[in-house]
C-alpha cells in the first residue's frame, strides 16, 4: 500500500508494438526520434527549431491525414466500372456530324488519354491500397506518440 500513493513510473518495458511498423524501434524514444525526423521531410516549410516535439509530432500527425484521405478516396472509387460508360458516350460523340473531324479527332485523342490515366489507376489500386495500410501504420505510431505525450502531461 505504501507505493500506491506513488504514481507509476514507465518502465522501459512497457513499450508496446503497435503494428508491424512499429516492430522495427527497438524502444518508445527510437521511433519518436524517427517520427521527428519525419515531419521535416513530410513537412519541409515547417521550421522544426521554431515547435517543441509534440508541435512537430502534431504537424506530422495532420500530413499524414492528408495523405490518408486523398489515398481512401482512390481506393474506394470503383474506377475500372466508369471506363464502358465513357467509352460508349465517346463513341456517340464520335458520330456527330454536325462537329468539325477535326475537333472530334482532338476530343478523341484527348479522351483517350484520360481512358488510359484511369485504366492504369484501376490497375494500380492494390498498390494505392498498399501505401494507404502503410501510411495508417505510421499514423496510428504518431497517434500513439502523441497520446503517451499528453497523459505524461497530465501526471
């Protein structure tokens, strides 16, 4: 009963592994350390002199928000089913004779292009899915930096 007056000190065990990305640090301060260094390539306008380690942390934790949102929009669009429709409603166009052939052709050509943009998008989608789950890993590190900051604040 006497050490329960005492608040706990963490012990150097107490790290956890979070994720798989985690598991690479071998402590607490060797990934905080990392994400530090992070921020100034995810964020180069920051001035990292200027903002304590949680300010910094703070800044890498919204980027990294960012990148995961534009990332979930892509992986949850069904790309691949919009490529049929467009190509019908293109070869409609075509057929228009009241257009000059040379406008039509630029048309062609220039929806041809974006035909071929979200086909190779389509067809990228388990890698887009790829980076977003490692993005998320990395999120959730800052995320779990950012909460043990806070409650060693409010001790």
């Amino acid at each position: 009963m006497e050490s329960s007056n005492q608040p706990e000190s963490p012990q150097s065990g107490s790290y956890k592994q979070i994720n798989s990305i985690s598991n690479c640090f071998q402590s607490e301060e060797a990934m905080k350390t990392y994400y530090l260094q992070m921020t100034h390539f995810m964020s180069p306008n920051y001035c990292p002199e200027k903002g304590s380690e949680y300010a910094r942390l703070q800044s890498l934790y919204r980027k990294l928000k960012q990148f995961i949102n534009v990332l979930q929009l892509l992986s949850m669009h069904e790309w691949g089913k919009g490529i049929l429709e467009i190509q019908n409603a293109e070869g409609i166009y075509m057929l228009q004779s009241n257009i000059d052939r040379k406008i039509l052709l630029q048309t062609h050509q220039e929806i041809g292009l974006h035909l071929q943009f979200i086909t190779q998008l389509a067809g990228n989608m388990s890698f887009v899915k790829q980076l977003l789950g490692i993005l998320q890993c990395h999120y959730h590190n800052v995320e779990y930096l950012i909460k043990n900051m806070e409650s060693s604040k409010n001790l």
